[in-house]
C-alpha cells in the first residue's frame, strides 16, 4: 500500500507492460475521433515511470489516481469505470509498481517524501502536457497517505481530492502489525531496516495530522466504521483538521474495502458512484459540502455538517 508495498504490482508486471490502453468508444462502439487513449512513460525525479491516459475529450478536466497496494488500471477491463466520459483519467503507476518497477531503483529512494515529490512532478507533468492548471485527485488505500500530503503541497494547483479505503492513522501500526507479516516484512526490506525496532521508530513520523490544515481544496473522505487497517478515529480527527470544506462518509459495519462486507454499502449510496458526483459536483462549481456522514445497515445517509 505504500513505499516497498507498492512492489505487489511486481507479481503482475508482464500482465502490465503488455496491455495497450482500449480507445474511447461512442455508443454503437466506435473508437471516437476525439479521444484520448494512450500508455506514456516519463522522467519522474530520475526514474523512468508509466501511465495510462484514457478519456474521451481531452479537453476534460484531468483526473490522477494514486493507487495502494498494487495498480490499478489492468482491472478497468473487467470492472470499467466510467470515468472517461467526464474526465482525461490518468493511471499512473507509482515508482516500483507496474510499468515503473526497474531493479535498478535505489532502495534509499523508496520514502516517504519520495512519493510525495514524484506526484508532484506527475502534476506538473501532466499539467504541461494536457494543458491544464489545475488537476482533480483520486486515491485509494495507500495512495491516500500520499494523495493528501500531495493535495497540500498543490495548494492551488489541485481543485479537489478524493480518497477512498483509507490510510490516516499516524505510524500506520495497524497496516503493519495487523496485515500478514510478509506485509511489514516488504517494508522493511524496501525501507533498508533489518531491525524491526528500528522500523517502528522510522514509521512514527509517517502522519498526516501536521499537514492537514494545508490542504486548502476540497475533499472527499469515504471510511469503513469497522476499518481494521486504520482505526475510524483518526479519520475523524484528520477530518476535524482539514480547514477546506471536507465531506467523511462512513459506512457501518464495513472494513478497510468497502462494498461487501455490510449492507450498508449494499443498500445505500454506492461509494464509488457517490465519489465521482463528487468530482463532477466540482467541475460544475457547485458549493462543496463540509459535513459528516453516516450510512447505516438500511442505507439510510444522516448528515451532521462541520462548524465552519
């Protein structure tokens, strides 16, 4: 889900490096003139990395998606998202992942803060290439950790972000220690720590709790109540943090993976649906909600809004 753990894409990488990305279509099935559809590599920070862009008008607003444990893209084919009819939707695969995995990246390069600089040169880059200002943010497990920090280093240049299946609990001690442990063993070894002691002591300082109030676009928090990997309460207090209008919706009963494990994902507002509205809700330049949100097991939403 992050650093080394990004390396679970390895498993699938000539699934990866072979696909070619399918072009916009229009509803009889024919590849639209218009259309973007595209795997580029780039110069990211010294090491050679990959994406995807797929969208059926380029002149739609940019949507990057930071994946977690493993890319994203190749499940696209089988579970499509639509996402391409409203945005040019990049997925980048991270340093180490996928189409960006080389064994000659350093192993001191796999940080925290390494991330962090390569989305932001991926912005920039995109940014110049598609002829954009600004970009919109979409980020799930893993890549929330990074997504956020990234959105506050953006500052302007971001016009919202939205993460999903979260990673907010300062040190991510329940990722590490209640994951299987060849999980936390992949850190270490992609960390270069061969002391477990010495590793805990390294994760203390992953938080997003002193970056918070930077983040100055609006976000969308989507959490499982039960979220074994990171506790609820840090997702509240995280939210309690952020200063721009943010909207955190829980679903009872469910984990770090929300869809399947409650009804309440069942039965009320699918998640992801509900995340690109979201999105579209901002390119309309509709007022952002600033409130927290409750789905229960009937799929009933109660909202209680955030002191301004």
């Amino acid at each position: 889900m992050l650093l080394g753990a990004i390396l679970v894409g390895v498993g699938v990488l000539g699934l990866l490096r072979r696909r070619t990305p399918k072009s916009a279509r229009d509803e009889d099935g024919r590849p639209l003139r218009s259309g973007v559809a595209v795997k580029v590599f780039a110069d990211i920070n010294g090491v050679r990395q990959g994406m995807f862009i797929q969208g059926e008008d380029p002149a739609r607003p940019v949507l990057l998606c930071l994946h977690g444990g493993l890319p994203e893209y190749f499940l696209t084919e089988r579970y499509p998202t639509g996402l391409e009819a409203d945005f040019t939707v990049v997925w980048w695969e991270q340093r180490g992942a996928g189409l960006s995995y080389s064994p000659d990246i350093p192993a001191e390069t796999m940080t925290s803060e390494q991330f962090i600089a390569d989305t932001l040169a991926v912005t920039d880059y995109l940014r110049r290439r598609l002829g954009k200002d600004k970009i919109y943010l979409m980020a799930h497990s893993g890549g929330t950790f990074f997504g956020l920090q990234a959105a506050a280093a953006l500052g302007d240049a971001i016009r919202g972000a939205a993460v999903s299946f979260v990673c907010h609990e300062p040190g991510l001690t329940s990722l590490m220690n209640r994951s299987a442990p060849s999980f936390k063993m992949r850190f270490m070894y992609m960390s270069g720590y061969d002391d477990e002691n010495e590793f805990d002591r390294f994760m203390e300082k992953f938080s997003l709790m002193p970056i918070a109030d930077g983040i100055k676009c609006p976000v969308l928090i989507q959490a499982g109540e039960d979220d074994e990997l990171s506790p609820l309460e840090f997702s509240d207090e995280l939210a309690g943090k952020i200063r721009a209008p943010k909207k955190l919706v829980i679903y009872e009963g469910e984990r770090h993976a929300i869809g399947g494990n409650n009804l309440s994902s069942a039965l009320g507002e699918n998640w992801f649906t509900m995340l690109a509205d979201w999105c579209l809700d901002r390119i309309e330049g509709k007022p952002a909600p600033n409130e927290r949100v409750f789905i229960n097991s009937l799929g009933q939403a109660a909202a209680e809004p955030y002191a301004r």
